[in-house]
C-alpha cells in the first residue's frame, strides 16, 4: 500500500487556490464573478513576446539551451539591469530558471543544509515556507508590526536572527502587502546579514510595478547577495514559467550543476520570447499597461476609504493592497467564501500568508482587473458589509 511522505503529508493547503476553484465554478453555473484574488492581472502576454515564440517554434528552436539559460537571454538581463537600474551584473552571474520558483528552489538547495534556518517575513508569501522545507531547512518566521504598515527594519531582522539562521529572506515589493524597502533599509539588511557571516536573498520578481518611488535593485548597492527574478509579473508571462536569479559568481557553477539535475534547462520557446520582452517594442507596452496598474490601485485605494476599510499596508508596489476586516469578522477565510457566494467578489485571505499576528482579521485585493469591474466589486462588497 502507497504511504505519503512527511513532506506531502504535511503540507498545508493555499486557501485562495480553494476560492479560486470555486468561483470557476459559479462561473460555470452562469455567475458573474470579480476576480480580486489571484497575482495575474489580465493584460496577457505582450504580442511582441507572444510573435517571438511563435518564430521560434516555427524555426524548430525546441530543443534544449544550457541548463544556466541561453547565453543571449543572460546577456540580455545583464543590459537591462545597466541600463534600467545602472547596476552592473556580468551574465555569467545570472542563472535563467523555469520560474521564480524554480529560481528560489535552486538557492536554497545551494545555500541551505538540513536543520539549517532561513528567515522569512510574516506576512509573507506562504510558498516559501514551503521551498525552505523542501530542502530540509527549517522556516523561521519573523513577525512584522502591523502598527507600522508591516515595514521591515533592520532592527527586526537582527532580533529575530538565530544561532541556526544562514539565511533571511525579504521581498521588495512585497506579497501580500505591496510594501517596498527603500535602498537605505536594504542597505542596513545587507550590513546585519554581512554582520552575522550569512546570505540575504531578494526577492525582486514584482521590480518595475512601483508607484510612490522608483524602482530598484539591490544588486546596485552590493554583490554579495542572491537575486530571484521572473517574468511573470511585470512582464506578464505567468504561463511561460520563466525566471532568473542572480548570485555571487563562486556560487554559480554550484547552482549550474544542481539546475543540470532538477531541470535540465528552462523552457526554450519561452526563452526567445523573454529576449523579445527586454526590447524596446515590449517594454513600451509594458510601461503603458504599469500606468494602467497605478490607476487601478488609486480607484481601489479610493473605494476602500469611501468604505472605511483600513489598508493597514503601504501598498507602494506590486498589485496587492491588504486590509484589516476585523471590524466584521475574526475569520477571514469564512468572510472570503461568504463574500464570493453572495457578492460574487473573490478576495484572498490573511491566513494564507502566515502564521503570526492574527492574520484571520486581514485580506488581501488585488487590482488585476479593469477599473470598471474594481468599482462593480467596491459596490457589491458595500451592499454586502451593509447586509452584516
């Protein structure tokens, strides 16, 4: 008789996955649901991106690159952090990875030993946690104040470094949150985490959607950090599953090896359209779809006043706000599956992204829909706190 492993057995569910499943299927029934739960907005991918992959497998360019990506698609990241960010980061520093999540897969298993610890923010995007015991490591949450917006300080990340931590996590923009570290904090992370002889590991995939401040990278202040990267979000290329990460150059040869065993090599057609997305023709709509991601986060900012809902967040980036619904309920989970039966409203709970706190009193919205359809959820959601 088949037994689950530990791990398997263990692993929690993703909440909002449920909730998604089950407006697909009002949907179905011939509901109309406002989708306000899942990180894809839904702009699609960028027709130049989608006419380079169609060339490539027209071309017959299906087979496999090098397992670290093709040379041309690592020099071509290269560029864009010098001539976007004005950091200089060698190719021979970037790994291209089937996703974000390949790209973290491939950083822990190169940095992290079993029983080892790595720390992560709380609240948190929660597959983390997961990658990090995957490979045997042990999660070490470290719980952010909600009285301060959930800002992370260096001063936090030193108190919650252990003996066994080799590792801090932080992300800038942020899910849930859409918080940005300012390059001062990073700055001051990069010096406690130098300090304690460990690896601070950015996680960097939401760079370019940023909206009180510009955007960023941690690689023009250091080199001794870990940079995960993807596609997927300011590029729009969720399916394309392609990612990078960037390392200090000793670890590279490592992550090569490791990404040769676990995947061979990143998804070819994908690869050519990640080299149409960094030209000029994609990133000029690109930046055109960003502006429209700034209005749409304005009109949600604005409707969540209007229904005095607190947006306990700072919200500078990605496409997340996240809010305090304590004034309605201590469950969270149970007001997301209420409000998408009776309102038609899908919106992701707190208790996905932690452990601490009393994430049952948060949800987060995400703004990947037009505003037309933001403003139709703002009303549905008041007619529903209206009928509590």
């Amino acid at each position: 008789m088949m037994t689950l492993s530990r791990y398997a057995s263990q692993i929690p569910p993703f909440h909002v996955m449920a909730l998604l499943e089950r407006a697909q299927q009002l949907e179905a029934e011939g509901r109309d649901i406002l989708h306000l739960e899942v990180g894809e907005p839904d702009f699609g991918t960028p027709p130049p991106v989608m006419e380079a992959i169609q060339r490539a497998m027209a071309q017959g360019r299906t087979g496999y690159t090098p397992a670290a990506g093709l040379p041309a698609l690592r020099q071509a990241i290269s560029d864009d952090y010098r001539e976007r960010f004005g950091a200089e980061v060698p190719a021979a520093r970037i790994v291209v990875t089937p996703g974000a999540s390949g790209a973290l897969q491939l950083a822990l298993a190169a940095l992290i030993n079993p029983g080892e610890g790595v720390l992560l923010c709380d609240p948190g995007y929660p597959c983390n946690r997961q990658f990090v015991n995957l490979v045997g490591g042990d999660p070490q949450p470290f719980l952010l104040d909600a009285a301060s917006h959930f800002d992370l300080s260096a001063a936090a990340l030193e108190a919650a470094w252990l003996p066994s931590t080799r590792v801090a996590m932080v992300a800038s923009p942020d899910n849930p949150t859409g918080n940005m570290l300012s390059p001062d904090t990073l700055a001051e992370l990069v010096s406690v985490v130098r300090r304690r002889h460990g690896t601070l590991l950015v996680d960097e995939i939401y760079q370019g959607l940023c909206y009180t401040q510009p955007a960023s990278t941690v690689l023009s202040q250091t080199d001794d950090v870990v940079v995960i990267n993807s596609f997927s979000k300011y590029f729009c290329m969720t399916g394309w599953r392609l990612g990078w990460l960037v390392a200090p150059e000793p670890l590279v040869p490592a992550i090569e090896r490791l990404a040769q065993n676990l995947f061979l090599a990143p998804s070819t057609p994908a690869q050519y359209g990640g080299l149409a997305a960094l030209e000029e023709a994609s990133m000029a709509i690109l930046e055109q779809r960003h502006q429209l991601l700034a209005r749409r986060r304005q009109c949600l900012l604005n409707g969540l006043a209007h229904l005095k809902l607190p947006v306990v967040s700072r919200a500078d980036g990605a496409f997340y706000v996240y809010v305090d619904v304590s004034r309605y309920t201590h469950d969270s989970h149970a007001f997301c599956a209420d409000l998408l039966e009776r309102a038609g409203v899908a919106i992701t709970p707190g208790v996905d992204f932690g452990e601490g706190h009393d994430h049952k009193r948060y949800v987060r919205l995400a703004y990947t829909c037009t505003e037309s359809r933001l403003t139709e959820a703002l009303h549905r959601l008041e007619h529903y706190l209206e009928s509590l």
